[in-house]
C-alpha cells in the first residue's frame, strides 16, 4: 500500500473515532454521567487503537509522562504550573484521570474530526500516568520525558508487588525503537526508582539532602529491602520517609548524588514548607505553600523535570512559590466556622505521612475523621490499614470519627493501635458507614474556630467534595474543558 | 484462683516471627499485634521474638511461630537461609504440635514444591502435605473476599473465618493432610476442590489476610490457647469485648455469605469508648 492512502485512511480512523468520542461525551455529561473524562478516551481507543499515538505525536513540544505511587498528581499539576510560567502551553490530564482513555480524553478536546490536533506551537503534553497504563502511553507517545516521584505497596490487587511494576517498566524501556529518545527522571532516594536509569547517562535524579529530616529506619513496611545492584541487604544512613532516603548497601552501591536537591528543611504547619533548592545553577530558598515533606519531593521532581526541558530556574521557582495544591490533598474548607483540611491517603506510606503531618503541628486533642473506601479505585483490599502507623494518633485524639465502607475494619484498626482507647472520657468515639452522615456529625463536634483533619481514600474524598460542593461549602473543582470532576470516579 | 493469674504468674508466651522484616507483604503485621494485644488485655506476658537471617529456631524455644508472604526476590532472597537454618527447627516445632500460622507465600514455601509453569519447580520444605502450581500469567490471579468454614473450629466456637486472597499459584493438598476450610465464599487453594489451607498437628497454612486474625478473634484465641497452653500446661483464656472485631467480620458475612446464620448481634461499640 502507498504512504499516502495509509495517512489518509489512519487520519479518518481517528477522526471518526474523535467524532464518536465527543458525542460519548456530550451524552454523558447529558444524562448526568459525570464530566466524562473518561468516557470519551474509552470510546476513542476501542475505535480506533492508534489515536493515542495519532494524536499525541502531532504535540509540537512532545509529552512529558509523570507516574510513581504517590504525588503523581500534585507533581504533574506543579510541572504545568512550571511550564505555563516558562512558556509552554500544556495538555494536562488534570483531573486525575491517567488511565490510557483519561489521556485520550485529553487530547480529544484539542482533536478535529479530520484526526488533527488543534493546538499551538508551545503546547507540550504532560500526562499524568497510572502505573499500569506507563508501558503503552510511553511506547504510543514517544514521550520525551518519564518523571517517575516513588514506588510504594499500593493496591496489591490491582498492581502487584513493587518489584513487577519496575520490572515492567524495564521491559517496556527495552522496547522502545532506537529513535525514541527518552530521559529519565527519577527519585535518588528510592532504591527501586532510582535503578532505573542504570547505566543511562541522561538521567536527571532529584533528592533530599537534609540530616535534619526524617528517621533512622524505614518504615515498617518497606519495599525496597534489598540493593537493586546486588540483591544484598539495603542499610540507612536517614530514611526521609517510607523506604526514601540515603541508602547504601555492604557491596559499596549506594545512593547516587542528585542532581536537584532540596536541603535546610523547615516546616511550617499547614502552610507548607520552607526549604533551599539546590541545582546546577546555584541555590534558593522557595517556600512551597502546601505541607509535608512528600510535596517537597514533588516540587523538586518538577524542577528536575523543567531543567531537563531546558527552563529557567527563575520562573519554575516562582510557580512553586504560587502552587496552592490539587483537589483532595491538604485542600482547606471553611464550614460554619470551622476548618476542614482534607488529606488524601490511600496506602501505608501516604497515610503515615497524613497521620505525621496532623500530629507534627504539635498539641494533642485533635479533631479527626478517617474514612476507609474499598471501590476500585481505593483497592478492594484493606489489609494496608495494617501496615499503617495509626499508632501515630494514640493520645493525640479528642473526637475520633470512623467511617467510609469499610468503617468496621478501620475501627479495629485504630482499636488495635490503642487509639479508641486513649480518647479522654470527654472525647468521643464514633463509627458510622454513612460518610456524609458521619462529616456533619464531626463537623458540628469540633469547637467553632477549631479544625478537623479528615484524613480520606481516594472515592472517600470524592464523596465529601462532592457533598460539600453540594451543600455550597466548596466550589467546584473544574478542569481545562470546564469539566466538574467532583461528580467523576475514574477507573 | 483462677486459671488466668496462675498463668499469668509464671509464664511468658514466645512468639517467633520468621523473617519479619523481609515477609511483610500483606500487612502481616496485624497478625502479630492482633496475637500481642490479645494476651496483654489478659495480662498474660508476651514476647515477640524476630527470627531473622542466621537465627535458629530452638526446639521448644517458641510457644507460636507466625510467617507471612513477601515480594518474589525478597523470598527467593531467604530461600538458602529457610533450608539450611530454620528448616529442622520448624519441622521438629510442627511435629511437636507448636500452634504455627503460616500465610500466602509462606504457606506455599512449607509444601512440597511450587512449580512457577516457566522454570524449574521450586522445592518447598515438605512440611505441610501439598504443592502449587502457578497456571501462568494468562490465567486469572485468585483475588478478592474469601469465606471459609472452619473444619477445625473448637466446640461452640463460631466456624466462620473471613479474609482476603491474592494469589496466582494454585495449590492441591495430598491424602495425608487436611484443608483448614470448605469455601463458602472465594477461590481458596485451587478454585477447584473447595478447599482452603491446610492444617498439620497445630500448624495453619492459609491464603487468607486481610490481616486474618483481626476480623477472626476466635481463630486468634485458638492459636493463643495452644500456645499458652504450651507454657502453662492449660489455659482458659477470658472473654474479650470483641463487638469490633465481630462487627468487621459480620460486613463480610453479610456482603458474600448472607445465608449464613449471622456470628454476633449487631454491635455497638465497646463501652467507655463510644458515646
């Protein structure tokens, strides 16, 4: 067959998948399906398998994939930040979408029904990536650039094991035709992430650096337990949190020096953390305006990510400076005079920084709710609460909310960690499946001035949002294509 | 004086966790807190022993020994240490009936061999009577909420276990050894013969976590009666407030085995805890 009949059949493919893609969309927005950020994509790929890469390749800028356990989304909303104050116009999955068809639905709002993408010469695609979905959006994007913030145990069910994602992973680097060009960048501190730019001179690696921060020992459940060089036994000299740190094993590997470092860590409640950036180009001190240590790591991947695009230091810094967070993750509310921060944790290491985070503003007496979800999106398994450190929260708790699908599993959990038992007898305890139910309850509990840490899972935290937007005591998170995502649970 | 204070007393219950730091994989920690906690609410003196790389396991050093299941490599890490150190000391512990839990991938390391489908078998220690075979990665993993009836349960005691399971390998237990249940709910060993797990003398192997014990207070109090029993010649263990834990255990019930007759009434909190 002639090159010209291919591209000319392979552009009407897409179209008409594009076309049948957007009426997907309008119909579920129509019967009141959700903002369909994932409809669409789903349409489009069964359709047409190849408008992924159709589409994705004609981004004049080319992609940038973001992907790892936690902070995928915070990291790739910081790097659009970035980029937008460098310049750049950025396709971004911003509602957190980031399975093959969230992606599709992305590019389909910048898509014409003759199959091209309608965009202009400084977009560049930032796509937010699950991990399972990394192997084919990478071998179909020809992504520039993989930003990959941590590997943790996150939905066994559903992924598997840490070590069958990075070996998944390598297969698919392997794969790649010679001309795919390809940067890695990866976290120093994660013993796992960061093998996998062995033996690529290209990769950038970003890392904290501070002694003052984090523990003598991983958290209890680790993942990372054996060198990624030899197999021998991994020892810490400082864990920053989870299995992240300076490590180093008795054969002489060892953590490999960053090339972006964060350093003199200073934190500073829930309005986030102070800390000096060091680069090639010299270092800074950046406040970065949301809490715990995790999004420190996720600022300086976003800065390691702009230096390997080539961006001035100057603007990435002041997009940090400006960064308010994402929806769902230390997101603040104000109901009848209270303060609601919502935390968004969905495994061990997450949800120990969560639980670190409210204690580490220092008093005791704090007013908590944990919600525990087991949709599809949560995991169906909620064996992780064991893994957890809910022990974190013995003595420090006043009123105690337990609720979310699977309340019964999570209120023998914080039973077990002598949390129920160390509440004063002026304090409350309570259980309830009803989250909406359980929210009002907790809010009218905690003193007018006072603040409420709820502390969610993934659909959890879609289901207060989406409540309290209802009830008008938040405002709608809308996305690029005015989507409401509030109403979406994606997968 | 009872019973209780006279074990109390003198006795300190050994709990050996095999590998603790490496087998970690499904929150098997909650094991252990659930088998900790539940004895120091009796006052009974516990110690949980970590029982790493290089240690060996004593003959009548441990009143209970808990393994649990851990990423590929790190198993494959400690496969040399399991046959030369710890193999005879938890042969000679099962045989001389020391209550042992041993749960996904460290159940399938006591059988006879697991056959991976591409490569060589891998042997197993040969201590519980069975093998697994992993069909390959084509055919569907074996995952999601698993109810069991408990064959071995003690009189009067509910026969309910609930838990979860996520496993590829299918494992087929021989004529000479017994399934812990009968699936009422889930895949078990196979997905085939409606079994799940195997029970040799006071020795558990199960797929199940979740973690297990947590949502089964009346499994765990078995394995904390053998073990007691054990150090102190007899036990009667007292009664714990355990609406939570049955509470947990009853959502399950409810969601995959509703006809089942239901384990407690619905529950309140414990007081002193709930207002």
């Amino acid at each position: 067959m002639d090159g010209l009949a291919s591209v000319s059949s392979r552009k009407w493919r897409t179209g008409l998948a594009v076309a049948m893609g957007r009426m997907a969309g309008w119909v579920s927005r129509a019967v009141g399906r959700g903002g369909g950020t994932a409809l669409p994509g789903l349409v489009v790929d069964r359709l047409d398998p190849g408008a992924l890469a159709h589409l994705s390749r004609q981004l004049p800028g080319g992609v940038v994939m973001v992907t790892g356990t936690n902070g995928k989304t915070t990291t790739s909303h910081l790097i659009r930040a970035m980029l937008e104050a460098s310049g750049w116009v950025p396709i971004h999955n911003a509602s957190g979408s980031n399975l093959t068809r969230g992606i599709l639905a992305t590019l389909l709002r910048h898509a014409s029904v003759t199959g091209s993408l309608d965009v202009p010469e400084n977009a560049i695609g930032v796509f937010e990536t699950d991990e399972a979905a990394v192997p084919r959006v990478l071998r179909d994007s020809r992504a520039r650039l993989l930003v990959v913030t941590n590997l943790f145990r996150d939905q066994l069910d559903r992924y598997g094991e840490v070590n069958a994602i990075a070996q998944q992973w390598r297969d698919a680097f392997a794969a790649l035709p010679g001309s795919h060009d390809l940067r890695l960048v990866l976290n120093a501190d994660d013993p796992t992430v960061s093998a996998l730019g062995r033996g690529l001179a290209t990769t950038i690696r970003f890392g904290i650096d501070d002694p003052e921060i984090g523990r003598d020992a991983p958290d209890h459940a680790s993942d990372a337990n054996l060198c990624p060089d030899c197999g021998s036994r991994l020892q810490y000299r400082r864990v920053t949190y989870g299995h992240l740190g300076a490590y180093f094993c008795d054969k002489g590997h060892a953590r490999p020096t960053p090339d972006v470092v964060a350093d003199v860590l200073e934190t500073n409640g829930w309005d986030g953390t102070a800390f000096t950036l060091k680069t090639s180009g010299g270092a800074r001190r950046i406040s970065l305006p949301v809490p715990g240590t995790y999004n420190v790591y996720n600022a300086i991947a976003g800065v390691a990510a702009c230096a390997a695009l080539g961006c001035d230091l100057e603007p990435v810094a002041s997009a940090i400076a400006n960064f308010h967070g994402v929806f769902g993750r230390f997101e603040r509310f104000t109901i009848d005079g209270r303060r609601l921060v919502m935390v968004l944790a969905k495994n061990p290491v997450g949800m120990n920084e969560a639980l670190r985070t409210v204690v580490g503003r220092g008093g005791s007496g704090h007013y908590v709710l944990v919600a525990l979800n087991d949709h599809d999106a949560d995991g169906r398994d909620v064996s992780w609460i064991w893994d957890a450190d809910f022990e974190i929260l013995a003595g420090q708790v006043t009123q105690l909310t337990i609720s979310g699908h699977r309340a019964d599993d999570l209120a023998v959990r914080l039973k077990y960690a002598g949390v129920i038992g160390s509440i004063p007898s002026s304090g409350t305890a309570t259980v309830s499946a009803d989250l909406t139910g359980a929210l009002d309850g907790a809010v009218a509990g905690t003193p007018v001035g006072g603040t409420l840490v709820a502390i969610v899972t993934y659909t959890s935290m879609l289901e207060i949002r989406s409540s309290l937007v209802r009830r008008g005591h938040a405002k709608a998170y809308w996305d690029d294509a005015g989507v409401n995502t509030t109403a979406v649970v994606p997968r | 004086m009872t019973l209780r204070s006279t074990a109390s007393a003198r006795a300190k219950v050994r709990i050996g966790h095999l590998y603790g730091d490496l087998l970690n994989l499904y929150a098997d920690r909650g094991n252990i807190l659930v088998l900790t906690r539940r004895c120091e609410w009796r006052h009974i003196a516990v110690e949980v022993v970590s029982i790493g790389m290089g240690d060996r396991i004593g003959s009548g050093e441990f009143d209970l020994l808990f393994m649990g299941g851990g990423q590929d490599g790190d198993q494959q890490f400690l496969g040399d240490d399991l046959f030369r150190v710890k193999a005879d000391g938890l042969r000679g512990a099962v045989n001389d009936g020391v209550p042992v839990l041993a749960v996904c991938g460290s159940y399938q390391l006591l059988g006879h061999y697991y056959d991976p489908g591409t490569g060589p078998r891998l042997a197993g220690l040969g201590i519980f009577d069975m093998h697994t075979v992993h069909p390959g990665r084509s055919v569907r993993r074996c995952i999601g909420d698993v109810v069991v009836d408990w064959i071995g349960a003690p009189f009067r005691s509910p026969r309910s276990v609930v838990g979860f399971e996520n496993h590829g390998g299918r494992t087929f237990i021989g004529s000479g050894a017994r399934a812990f249940g009968r699936v009422v709910s889930g895949n078990g060993n196979n997905g085939e013969d409606g079994t799940e797990g195997v029970v040799q003398a006071n020795a558990i192997g199960t797929y199940l976590h979740g973690s297990l014990l947590p949502k089964n207070p009346h499994l765990a109090d078995y394995l904390i009666g053998k073990a007691v029993t054990r150090r102190t010649g007899s036990a009667r263990l007292e009664p714990l407030d355990d609406h939570l834990e049955w509470q947990a255990h009853q959502t399950i019930l409810d969601r995959h085995a509703s006809h089942l007759a239901p384990v407690a009434g619905r529950v309140k909190l414990p007081r002193g805890s709930a207002r």
